[in-house]
C-alpha cells in the first residue's frame, strides 16, 4: 500500500495514516447547522471528505464515512423565532434541503448522517460522567465544562488558556466559575420550543459535545481521521478534543483534517457577512461538474476564492477533459508510457490530498492523449477513468448531452462525406466536412470511425 500523509492539525505537522484498525479508516466530518439553505462555503467540507474517501476506497481501505446534522442549536432556534415557526419543523426542512443540494453535487451519501435530536440519550450520558469524574457542574439546570481541570486545553488549536473566548455571550457567562468554561447543557427558558429530560433538569445540549457523542457512537473513541472547516478548530473542536478526552480518557481521533474557508471577494463566505452563495443556486448556473472540477482546483487546505470567473474556468477544463475522451478508445487499457502520470495523480492525492497537483497530472495525461489521437493514434481510456472517478468526474467521459448529439442534417452530410471519401472524391468530401464547419461541427476521424464534434 502507498504511503499516505495528512496534515494534522493538531501536531502541525504531516503524519502518515495510520489506522487504527488494518485496512478500515472512521472519517468524521462536521456538518452544516440547518437554520437555512446551505452556501457554496458549507459545501466545501462534504466534497474535500466524500472525495477523501473515494481516493482512500481507491488505495483499498474500508472506509466509514461520518457526516453529522445540527439540528438542535441556537442558531435555529432564533431563525425559527424569526420566521414564526417551530424549531423542530424548520430544522426538518433545512435538513431535507441540505440533503436534496449536497445530492446534486452527485457525490453519493456519508455513510452515516446523524442528527443531534436522536443522540440525546447519548449526550446526557457523556455529559453525566464528565460530571461524575469532575470535569463538569451543573448550575440551576445548565452544566459547564471545567476548562482548567483538563491541562491538556489548547493542544488542538495551540491557543493560550487564558486568551481563548467560548464565543458564548454575556449572559450564559453569569453562571460559570470561569469565563473560559463552556457549556454542555442549556436550562430550558421560556419561550423555548424543544427540550429533553436530563438529571440536572430540563433543556437542550450545547452544540460541542452534540458532535463529541455522535462521534462516539458511530465510529468509537479514536478513530482515524476527524475533519471539518478551519473555522471551527476553536472553540468547536478544541471543545470536541477535551470532552471526550476528559470523559474516556483517550483521544477522539488520531487525526485532525481541516479544510480552507471558501471566499467571496477576499471574505470568508459566511451567513454572518451576508455574501452568500447558495449551493442551489450555483449548482444551477454552473453544473455539478464545473463546481467538483473548481474545488479540486484548489488545495484543500487553502483559503478557495469563489467567482464566476473562477466557475467558468473550471467549466472550461471540464470541456477540455469532454471533448478529449471522445477522442479515446473506450475500454481499452492505456498505453505503458502515459502511467507516469497516472502515478504522479494517485501520489499527489496521498501527499496531503494535493488535488490540484492530481488534476494537473490529468490535464498532461489529456494533452498527450490529444496529441496521439491527432497523430492518428488514439489511447484507450482505461487511465483517464480511473484518475476521474476518484474525483467523481468519470460521467465526462460517458456524456453524450442532447446539446451536443448531431442533428439529422449533420449526419447526413457526415454519411455522405464518408460516400464521397470510400469513392476516393476528396474534394467532394472537402466540401462536405466545410459544409458540417457552417453548421458548427468539426469532424475527428478516430479509431471508430468519423464523429462530429461541436466546433466551441
Ligand atoms: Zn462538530
């Protein structure tokens, strides 16, 4: 098996995979809180991890892959409030978005999505033995983390104890010991539609250690690889790391894979800065291929600028790689001397899932495919598909899209151009393949036989 690095963000440095068990890897991914329709930026982790796993199944791992839902949190709380609605009912709705936008993305489903509202028991039992083993308090039916009773506090994202802000308001702050301890369960208030039973009382649990039990549950205490977006190393993640250390005493995951903010005219895309741009909405002025092709433009721990400009240069070398594999022979193998490349696509990806060092390698496998097949000896495609399907991109070479299909004219001149040439009339044949030029196709003679192409 290929060695395997990822940068761990926990260790800074780049660690070898290592999994825990032989041969299976438990990816963990945080996913979106469903208060509205998610933005291109939220959609950025659902593709770095459903792709991760597509290239470690390829290198022959069992992979588990984990994609939770929040759907118990502030946030929806106060945009139910807003809308006038219940919290569970809009909760519900913004999943079933969340779930129809990531599909069209056709990337296939996270082995597992689970939602915060069918972890609860699990919860009130993680938060209990952090009680029990005096990491937690509970006061007047909220409970809190005892941050300093876990010197390890920081080790993920490297702040100092005492510069760090929970990011939890005012008025939750009243009730802690220390400003610095954070909470694991809210105390039901009224106007509050959703809360559960809990020892200390009533109420809902905090976000953080929602995803330490989903975890949990679904992959174990260790498990290999726990991902997300940079903006939610602290305090999330950090938060994540202590709980369940604190509660199990072992670490979480081994480890830490986060990916680069999405940003819009140098901004990182939030709700919060109001420059969104909506999974829907770019999925239909672009495509799925164009959006997979863009984000595998770019490393994935990298900050990934968002325009149209950018959209529409990825749609370019999706057509590039189109219009190529029509020129291959499908179904045959690929010939020795192009396997370099396919090697350097396959290393890139294990060297800290360098996409954009991987499409480069398909994009000289193209150019010298190209050549061959202009030199009249066209390559089998059994490389080029097998780099694609890795990055969910093998549909380009099996598109045959109404808009391109020939219409009944054009193949008629192509049947009679090809009349013209078994008759040995070359310039007959000449004037028929300008003819098809006026109606904007370009004929390419391969291995097959002739195919008209659209002139772009
Ligand atoms: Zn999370």
């Amino acid at each position: 098996m290929r060695t395997i690095a990822i940068h761990d963000t926990r260790s800074g440095r780049l660690l070898p995979l290592e999994p825990r068990e032989p041969g299976k890897v438990g990816i963990y991914a945080c996913g979106p809180t469903v208060y509205g329709r998610i933005h291109v930026g939220n959609a950025r982790p659902f593709v770095v991890f459903s792709l991760y796993k597509r290239f470690l199944e390829h290198e022959g791992y069992d992979v588990t892959f984990v994609a939770n839902v929040t759907d118990v949190n502030d946030k929806i709380y106060d945009a139910a409030r807003a809308a006038g609605v219940e919290s569970e009912q809009l909760a519900a709705e913004m999943t079933a978005a969340y779930v129809a936008d990531t599909d069209a993305l056709g990337l296939g489903r996270p082995d597992h999505e689970p939602l915060a509202r069918e972890t609860i028991d699990e919860i009130v039992a993680l938060i209990a033995v952090l009680i029990e083993r005096g990491h937690a308090y509970a006061v007047e039916g909220d409970v809190y983390f005892d941050v300093r009773s876990y010197p390890a506090y920081g080790e993920l994202s490297h702040r100092d104890v005492d510069q760090m802000d929970q990011g939890e308001g005012i008025s939750g702050a009243s009730l802690k010991r220390d400003p610095l301890d954070f909470a694991l369960w809210k105390a039901w208030k009224d106007g509050e539609d959703t809360s559960w039973d809990a020892p200390w009382g009533r109420g809902r649990p905090g976000w953080h250690i929602e995803c330490s039990a989903m975890a949990e549950t679904l992959l174990g205490v260790g498990f290999d690889v726990h991902g997300g977006g940079s903006d939610l190393v602290f305090p999330h993640h950090e938060n994540e790391a202590a709980q369940t250390c604190a509660a199990r005493g072992a670490p979480l995951a081994r480890l830490w894979m986060h990916n680069g903010m999405v940003r819009l005219e140098g901004e990182k895309m939030a709700k919060s800065v109001g420059n969104i741009f909506l999974l829907h909405e770019a999925l239909a002025a672009h495509g799925r291929d164009a959006l997979v092709a863009y984000f595998c433009g770019g490393h994935y721990r990298q900050p990934i600028a968002y325009s149209d400009e950018r959209l529409a240069e990825a749609a370019r070398s999706v057509e590039r790689i189109r219009e190529a594999g029509r020129r291959l022979v499908t179904g045959s193998a690929s010939p020795d001397d192009l396997s370099g490349l396919r090697e350097a696509f396959f290393a890139a990806l294990a060297d800290d899932f360098n996409t954009p060092r991987a499409m480069a390698a398909v994009f000289d496998w193209v150019r010298e495919a190209n050549r061959r097949a202009e030199a009249g000896s066209p390559v089998g495609d059994a490389d080029l598909r097998e780099m694609l399907q890795v990055v969910a991109l093998d549909n380009l070479l099996d598109a045959t899209d109404g808009a391109d299909a020939p219409d009944a004219a054009a193949q008629e001149l192509l049947a009679r151009r090809e009349a013209a040439r078994a008759a040995r009339d070359f310039a007959a044949a000449d004037t028929l393949r300008d003819e098809l030029a006026a109606l904007g196709w370009t004929v390419r003679d391969g291995a097959a036989g002739p195919e008209l192409i659209r002139r772009g």
